[in-house]
C-alpha cells in the first residue's frame, strides 16, 4: 500500500521520453495516438453531439502535440475541446481536464490553473484533474498549492504520473536520494515501454552522465524527439565536446522550435543570454516573470540581469531560485558567475 509522501510539490506533465534505446516504443506511442484520434474522428461523425468524444478528441491532440512537436495538434486541440465545452458548458470534468492540459502545453500556466480548478470541482476523485492543478502551480511558483495537489493526486491514484511528480518535487527541494526512490517507485508502477523508458531516462539524469554519454544520449535523443529542452542539452554537450558550430545550430533550431510551438520566453530567455543578444534576453526573461515567478523564472531573470552586467539586480532573483533547494548544474553556474561578479 502506498504511504504518502508530505509536502509534496510539483513537476511538468508526465511525458514518456525515448532514450536512444527507445525509438520504438516512442514510434508506438505516436501511432496509438493517432489512430485513437482516427477512431474518435470516426465516432463523431456518427455522433457529433457527443460531448466526451469531443474531449478526448481534444486529449489526443494535446499528447499528439507533444510527442511530434507539431503545434498544429494545438490547434486541431482547442478546437475538439471547444466544442465539447460548447454542447456541455457545465461540470464538463474532462474538456476541463483537456483545456488544462492545453494552457500548460503552451505555457499559459494562469489560464491551466483556473482549469484545472474547475475540473476538481467537476471531477473531485480525478488523479488527471489533480494533476493539471499540480504542473500549472509549480510553474507559478506557488509551491505550497501544488503541494497540497500533489498529496491529493498520490492519494487517489499512486502510479507513474504521480511518482514522476514527486521526483521532481525533491529534486527541486534539493533531495536527489529520495527522487530517485520515487523514480524507482514509478519504474515500478510503469504499465507500457514508453513509461519504463521516461522512468529510466529521468534516474540516468540524476546519477548524472559523464560528457561522453550526454553527448551520445542527446544525439539520440534530438534524432528522434526534437524538443527545445533536449536540442538545448545536445548544444551544451557539443559546446563541451569542442564543437561550438554544431552547438550553435541545435541552439538556434531550438528557437525556431520555441517560435513555432510558442509561449516559452524562459527557454529563449536562457539561449539568447548564453548564445544570442543580452538585451534580448532580457526582454524574453521579463515577459516571462511578469506570468509567473517560480525558481525557473528567478534563474532566468538573474542570468539575463548578470549577462546585461547588472550584477547586483541579479542576486536576489539567483537567491530565490535556490530558495527550495534546487541544485540543477546549470542553476549553479549561473549563481557561481553572479557571486563571483560582486567580490
């Protein structure tokens, strides 16, 4: 029986990531989805006042979007849902559900809180609504919220989308031993290859990797599941390598991937600063504090400041993203570079 874990805070929605190893489970993966979504398509055209099929229409496409990078599935999402909330306005739980998931998709953490508010209401024993709640309060920075969430979350459903977000939670709070023994727990409970692969990926980034398996692992990685966040990772393991050209290029593929999939200004606000105009990182950076300040905020904001050579203006805002415990390497650079600034 699962015992709970106090004070748990948050992580990003579940994701099944694909190590090098794990091109064919990511391969199925994408193909269950779109034939789940060719199935419902089929449905409604037989029963196009079937508001649930609508929502679960929209789901696909949320989970269509992130597992092929193509924002047109946001689109085709908000459409499906749209619709759902239009033939069922009130205590539609699962078109909240699908709107939630959406606005954390594109980074409208405000707007996925007010949603998946409303689906706890509608759906109070729904782990997915709890979940929604979750990722949007992290990303807000209010960690006491997405604590009480998360708690909830473990107690209705304890399993990989629960565990995984615990793990995050004590990686942030700085309690590496006891993510990874909730990563294991979620390794565990893995029902399919593509949990198992994300679990085991996620306990190789906590064991840490040496610069030759980063560089090997990322360029797998970004061969098969081109996101933002691992072409950034596979730049900085090629920097490492001695390769800055070959950096340089996953770094600016990773901005034209932030434009076209939109919303995430911290991820540009961090490229720009290391690679691209202080200025404008400073812009991206602001834009982003101004929606949410959390540690990933408060780190970007403090790098963007230090790079604009406003050194003192960018203590404060280093202090707070290590406020939770959060000793991500690159986190500790930053605050390394800033201290050393005002010797």
């Amino acid at each position: 029986m699962w015992k709970p874990i106090p004070l748990l805070a948050a992580v990003l929605a579940v994701a099944a990531c694909a190590s090098p190893q794990a091109a064919t489970p990511a391969a199925t993966q994408t193909s269950s989805l779109q034939h789940n979504a060719e199935s419902l398509q089929a449905k409604l055209r037989r029963t196009p006042q079937d508001a649930a099929a609508w929502a679960q229409l929209g789901a696909t496409h949320v989970e269509l979007a992130r597992v092929t990078f193509d924002p047109q599935h946001y689109s085709r999402a908000e459409r499906a849902l749209t619709e759902s909330l239009r033939l069922k306005p009130e205590g539609n739980g699962e078109a909240f559900i699908g709107r939630g998931a959406l606005a954390n998709a594109r980074h409208d953490f405000a707007s996925a809180r007010d949603w998946g508010q409303r689906a706890v209401v509608a759906l109070p024993d729904s782990a997915q609504a709890q979940g929604v709640l979750v990722d949007a309060l992290t990303q807000l920075g209010d960690d006491a919220g997405a604590s009480v969430a998360l708690q909830r979350m473990l107690d209705l459903r304890p399993g990989v989308a629960s565990f995984t977000r615990a793990a995050y939670h004590f990686e942030l709070h700085g309690r590496l031993d006891e993510a990874r023994g909730a990563l294991e727990r979620a390794l565990e409970s893995a029902s399919s290859p593509e949990e198992a692969e994300f679990c085991r990926f996620h306990l190789d980034e906590l064991k840490g990797r040496t610069d030759a398996e980063a560089l090997e692992t990322y360029r797998g990685l970004v061969a098969k599941a081109p996101s933002p966040e691992y072409l950034v990772k596979y730049g900085r393991a090629l920097d490492k390598a001695g390769k800055p050209e070959e950096a340089r290029a996953q770094y600016d593929f990773a901005l034209r991937q932030l434009r076209a999939l939109g919303g995430d200004d911290l991820t540009a606000a961090l490229i720009a600063a290391d690679h691209g105009d202080p200025a404008e990182a400073l812009g991206f950076a602001e834009k982003e504090w101004a929606k949410r300040q959390s540690v990933f905020t408060a780190d970007a904001m403090a790098w963007a400041l230090h790079v604009n050579k406003r050194f003192a203006e960018a203590l404060p805002y280093s202090d707070r993203a290590v406020a939770l415990g959060w000793r991500d390497p690159e986190v500790l650079r930053h605050r390394a570079a800033i201290l050393g600034s005002l010797r």
